[in-house]
C-alpha cells in the first residue's frame, strides 16, 4: 500500500497470530460439530448442581457419599414413577374421550359460533379439520419420530450417568479440570465452581416457584368447573411449565379440553382465563423471580430465552437462563472490564492476586485433586469472610493459616 511522498505502508501477520486465528476457527468449527456433547455435559453439570448440595447435607450428618447418592437417585425415580402413575392414565383417558368425542364437539362449536355472523371464516376453518381420523394420524406421527424418540433417550442416559459419575468422584472429576487451568488460576476456577451452584440453586428455586404457582392456579381454576382429575391435570401443568414459553400452553389443551362437558362457553372462559396467566407468567412472573434469583436483569431473562429457543429450540431455551448467568458470573469473577463498565475494584484485585500467591505456597508439591480441594477451601472462606464484611486483603493470611491448620495432621500440631 502505497502512500503520498512515496512512502510504502507494509502490513505483516506473524506466524503466532495465524497459529491463533487458525485455532479459533478451528475451536468454534469443533464446538459446532460438539454442540449435541457439550449440551449433554452443560445438562450434567446442572443436575450436579441442583443434587450436590443435599448430597453434602447427608454427609454432614453421617451418611457417605455413595449411599446418599444411591437413596437420592432411588426418591427421585419413586417420585418419578409416582408422578407418571398418578399424572398420565387421567391424561390417557382424558385424550381417548376427547378423540372419540372431537366430532360431536367440533359439531357443538360450529352451532355456537354460527350465532355471529362475523365468524363465518372462522367456521370454515374450524369444519374443515378432519376429526374422523384422528387416531390413526396421531398413531402415524408418533411413529413418525420414533427414531427421534430413541435418540433423545439415549442421550438423556448418558447425561443421568455422566452426572452420576461426576457426584459419586467430585474430587477426582475436579482434579482433571484443575490439572487442565494454570496454577495461578486455581482460587478463581474454585470460585467460578462455587458461584455455578449458587447459580444452579437459583435457577431451580425459580422453577419450582413458577411450576407451583401454575399448579395451584390450575387446579383451582378446574375446581370452580368441578372437572374431574383436576389435581392430575395441575400437576400435569406444574410439569410441562419447566418448558419455557410453549409448556404452559401445553398444559392449557387438557385444562380446556377437560371443561368440554360443561359446553362451549366453560371451555371459552378457561381458554382465556389459561392464556391470560400465560402472559402474566412470560411476561412478569419469569423476568422478575428469575432476574432476582439469578441476577441478571429482567430484560435480559426475556432476551435470553428468546436466543436460545431460537439456537437449540426447547432445549437451548431451558439452558439459556443458568448460562446467561453463569457467564455474566465468569466475566465478573474474571474481573473482565466490558465497553461502558468501570475499571475493576483494586482492592478486590489485590486480594486475588494476595490470594494466588498464599494458594501457590500452600498447595506447592500438592496433585491437582489435592490443590483443587485446597483452592476450594479458600474460595469459600473468602467468600464467607467478604459476606461478613471483613477486610479482604487483610483477612487472608489469617485464613491461609486456619486452612494451614485444619491440613497439618494432629500428630505434627504443637503441643
């Protein structure tokens, strides 16, 4: 490039800077071309998240950690087969009644909106679904994606065992990520590790919150209309809610369905009465428990489910909110400063870097397993110390040598 006065502008890429770009495409080729691998271990590690600290609560109180896990695992399938017991057969039923009884109802529906004359198009629409068949189309799509089925179940096993493993080693599991970072990264990796269950815990509040509070609605709403199985059907709806945007209006079809007896007016009203809580729960109930128990803002709960139901569908959309935090959380921990954001704290720069340094004596000689309990040991007495508002430069000396004290085995303590 050449430029006025004759000068000569020459621009030259360094073999390091190829070699980096190379492996960025590269890893972003990989993570598309992984991106089913990556969803199982994401998957995992919220499970892991989500029952590690009730498995800590046995231990706390004498149980080993194989045993609890074992009971664990064994109350939730009892509940699991519990829920599907007690949820599907009325569920069955439910669309057996409905499939036989969908032309006389389809029948019942044209009269009633053949009052109104501004309904004629919908009419139409309406007589022109094929009803008579409905069965065998039902029968014919399910087997449809049967191979679908199977797929998912396989890789929904795979998480199941994937987490197993990683509850029942969590020393073992961490030591092969804490060989893989840098030394002098080890108390951030423990404090990120921490922060993810926080997160996880969070999330899992959030969702209980929002699948209880559409049970009890549900239930009483089916109440008032005296339906039959209406606690199934709550349940069934408290349920399906986990699925972010579509769920609650998979629950809303048996809601309405299940009033079909009481006329075409009772299934109007529970209709809307169902899409109007639908709305509410979109668009105020999520962003505001959501935002407050993961601490992003309620904008960004929306904005986040949007992309990830968009990238991976349901799956990206029950995944988006716990990594959406999970990375705000990295960033900060990081101490990453982002376009528009304040420089970081010094302090809290000197007590990473004080930290690091008390870390490396501490765990000097240490295998990764060992140094990775260490790191942890320390990230949470930083954590609880800071949470008390104690000084944080100041405090760490004395909590490397409490930490210092509890490694020491008693037969080399003084005295």
């Amino acid at each position: 490039m050449s430029e006025p006065g004759g000068r000569h502008l020459k621009i030259e890429i360094g073999p390091r800077t190829i070699l980096w770009l190379m492996l960025s495409v590269g890893a972003v080729w990989m993570m598309f071309q992984l991106w089913m691998v990556l969803v199982v271990v994401i998957v995992a590690l919220v499970l892991v998240g989500t029952l590690d600290p009730l498995i800590a609560w046995f231990e706390r109180h004498g149980m080993r950690r194989g045993r609890a896990l074992i009971l664990i695992f064994f109350a939730l399938a009892i509940a699991l087969v519990a829920l599907l017991l007690f949820t599907v057969p009325p569920l069955v039923g439910e669309l057996l009644h409905i499939m036989d009884d969908a032309p006389k109802q389809q029948k019942r529906l044209v009269e009633f909106l053949g009052q109104y004359k501004a309904m004629k198009p919908l009419i139409k629409s309406i007589a022109a679904v094929p009803l008579t068949d409905l069965m065998p189309r039902a029968a014919a799509t399910m087997l449809g994606y049967s191979s679908q089925i199977l797929t998912a179940i396989g890789y929904a096993t795979t998480t199941l065992f994937l987490s197993i493993y990683l509850l029942a080693e969590p020393v073992r599991a961490k030591g092969v990520l804490y060989a893989i970072v840098p030394r002098h990264h080890h108390v951030k990796l423990a404090t990120i590790l921490i922060e993810l269950k926080v997160i996880v815990g969070g999330y899992m509040r959030g969702q209980l919150i929002t699948s209880v509070a559409i049970a009890v609605f549900t239930f009483i709403l089916l109440e008032i209309f005296r339906v039959d199985d209406a606690l199934a059907l709550a349940t069934f709806a408290g349920l399906t809610d986990v699925i972010p945007f579509v769920g609650g209006y998979i629950a809303s079809a048996p809601a309405v369905l299940a009033v079909s007896g009481s006329g075409t007016p009772s299934m109007i009203i529970v209709f809307i009465a169902m899409f109007a809580y639908q709305e509410f729960e979109s668009r105020i109930l999520v962003p505001r428990v959501y935002g407050r128990v993961l601490r992003i803002s309620p904008a960004i709960v929306l904005l986040a489910l949007l992309i990830g139901g968009t990238l991976l569908g349901i799956l990206g959309a029950l995944l988006a909110l716990p990594i959406t935090a999970g990375l705000q959380m990295v960033i900060r921990e990081l101490r990453l400063e982002l376009p528009g954001e304040e420089a970081s704290d010094k302090s809290m720069i000197a007590r990473d870097e004080k930290a690091e340094e008390m870390y490396e004596q501490l765990a000097h000689g240490a295998h990764a397993a060992d140094a990775g309990v260490i790191a942890g040991e320390l990230a949470q007495k930083l954590k609880e110390n800071e949470a008390a508002g104690g000084g944080l430069t100041g405090e760490i000396p004395a909590i490397m040598a409490e930490l210092a004290e509890a490694a020491t085995p008693d037969d080399k303590k003084p005295g």
